[in-house]
C-alpha cells in the first residue's frame, strides 16, 4: 500500500491539468507495470536458485539467459518511464539478488574439468548490455535537460518581448503566439493584451494573473487549467471558446460573448454576468455561487451535471422559462 502511495505522488504531479479519471487510469498503467516487473524478477530469482541448488549446464544457461534479460529489460524500462522508473524498483531488486545468486554459484565443469565458458561469456554480454544502456541513458537525460534549458530561456526570452514597453504590437503578437504553440504552465501575469488575437490558439495551463485582456478576440480558443485572476476581460470574445477547469472567480464578465461556448469545471464564484450572451453554451460542473446572472441567460445555456451554487427557486425559474420557450 505505501508503494501505491509513493507512486501517487508523481502521477498526481503530471496530472496538473488533466481528468482525475486520467490520473487514476496513469496511476493503475503504472502499478500494474511495476507488479509484471515483480512476477518477472520472481521467475528469474527462481531460475537463480535452481541453478545454485543444482550447478548443471542447463541450469546455468537459462539462469544466465534470464538473470541478462532481466537486467537489461529493467534498465530499458527505466530509460521509457523516466521519473515514473520507482514502480520497477521492487522488481530491480529481485533481479539483483537473483544476479548476486547467480555470479556467487560455483559453474558445472566441462569435461577437461574446466568452468563452462558460457557463464564467463553470458556475464560478459550482460555487463556489456548494461554499460550501454547506461550510456544511452545518461546521453538520453543530458539531451532532455539540455532542451528544457533551452526551452526556459526562450521562455524567458519570449515572455520579456511581451512585457517591454517598446516592443511593437505585431513583435507582441508574434512572441506570444511563440509562446502559447511552445510552451505549457506559461506565466502571462500582469501584460496587457488588451484587442490581442487569440482566436482558435491552445492556452494550456497558463496564468494570466492580473493581465490586461479587454476586448481580446478569444474565439474558438481552447483553454484548460488556466487561471484568469484579476485578469480584465470586459468585451471579450469568448464565442465557442472551450474552457476546461478554468479560474474565472469574481472576474467581469459583463456583455461578454460566450455564445456557443463549452465550459467544463470552470469556477464562476462571484463573476459579474450581466449581460453576457450565454446562448447555446453548455455548462458542466461549473460553480455560479454568488454570480451575478439572471434566470434569462441561463435558460438559452445548456446545464448539464453538477452546477453547483444555484438555489432550487432560481432553477424553477430557468426551466420555467425554458419550457415556455419550447411551447412558443
């Protein structure tokens, strides 16, 4: 169980920003990874024991076979999961003792009374195999950081065009639009971005914290996990955005467009609604606790499951007015 749980923790840190029914499925992916490692280590721990009790060329062979495989598989494995290796250590650490049994066994002699060659060889080719992968792996994490390196100074780079004052509108434009096709969990606080374009762009995981973005064309913009605190979105177009686990809590939202939008766990605690065209959006467990929105608007919307904040009065009213819309 404490195994379980230690694997948790990465998961859930990759799994900013995605379905918790994702992170869990990753979560079952990866345990059930690390006990095929388990019942593989046994079987070669196995074949190691076999082999010590009775030392016989056959014996040897298919110790060594196994014992290689086993190590060499851990290690590609460990190369292919990367930070989520830790569910292979239980298994590693059966083929390690299985190895230890296997190099500590006396081998069966050959008829010149000589030790067979084969487990000199065999150990030879493991040792080569794993020096190898130790290689490509070490060569493989030196690239990977190398690119994130790289990666955090363009960003750097990008996110300082955006902020300075003398940068033109078109060198903005052109920066953060590098910037939202590049990178993920950008940082976007506190520019303005007032009329910007984003229509149609993919803004994942991005704050934009006190940000200026009145006015901004957001048409078809698909956004998820982003967090709008502070940010200025009077006049914005948000005409069939998409808006995925969304933090838009007390912002100004009035006379907005968001005709035709999709939000999906969007917190709207306190947003200010008045007047925002919500005909044809479709609403899934999104929070209104204290919006400012009238019965009106949310009756031309589609409410689909958990939407949350709003009394039993309030929600007479929306159906109320919906079923008189279908008589019409």
């Amino acid at each position: 169980m404490s195994f379980a749980l230690a694997l948790l923790l990465p998961v859930e840190a990759a799994a900013d920003g995605m379905d918790a029914m994702v992170g869990a499925a990753i979560a079952g992916a990866l345990i059930a990874i690390g006990g095929v490692s388990v019942v593989a280590s046994l079987v070669v721990l196995v074949a190691a024991i076999l082999y010590r009790r009775r030392p016989r060329p056959t014996s040897q062979l298919v110790a060594r076979v196994l014992v290689t495989l086993d190590l060499v598989g851990h290690l590609g494995f460990a190369l292919v999961l990367a930070d989520f290796a830790i569910v292979l250590i239980p298994g590693a650490v059966l083929g390690l003792v299985a190895a230890w049994i296997d190099w500590r066994t006396e081998p069966p002699l050959d008829e010149q009374g000589q030790p067979r060659r084969i487990g000199v060889a065999a150990g030879g080719a493991a040792l080569a195999i794993i020096a190898l992968f130790g290689l490509v792996w070490a060569a493989a994490i030196g690239a990977e950081r190398r690119h994130d390196e790289l990666d955090r100074l363009a960003m750097i780079e990008a996110e300082a065009a955006l902020a300075a004052p003398a940068t033109s509108p078109e060198d903005r434009r052109a920066a953060l639009e590098h910037v939202l096709a590049n990178f993920g969990r950008c940082t976007l606080d506190g520019l303005d971005l007032s009329g910007f374009d984003l229509s149609g762009k993919m803004v994942d995981r991005c704050t934009f914290v006190g940000t200026n973005l009145s006015g901004a064309d957001m048409t078809e913009t698909y956004a998820i996990g982003v967090d709008f605190s502070q940010t200025d979105l009077r006049g914005a177009t948000l005409h069939k955005a998409r808006l995925e686990r969304t933090n838009l809590a007390g912002r100004d939202l009035r006379g907005v467009d968001l005709r035709g939008a999709q939000l999906a766990d969007v917190d709207l605690r306190g947003a200010k609604l008045d007047g925002a065209k919500l005909d044809g959006a479709y609403m899934a467990n999104c929070r209104l606790d204290g919006a400012s929105i009238t019965a009106e608007q949310l009756a031309s919307a589609e409410l689909s499951y958990g939407t949350y904040g709003l009394s039993e009065a309030f929600m007479a009213e929306v159906q109320a007015l919906r079923e008189a819309r279908a008589g019409d």
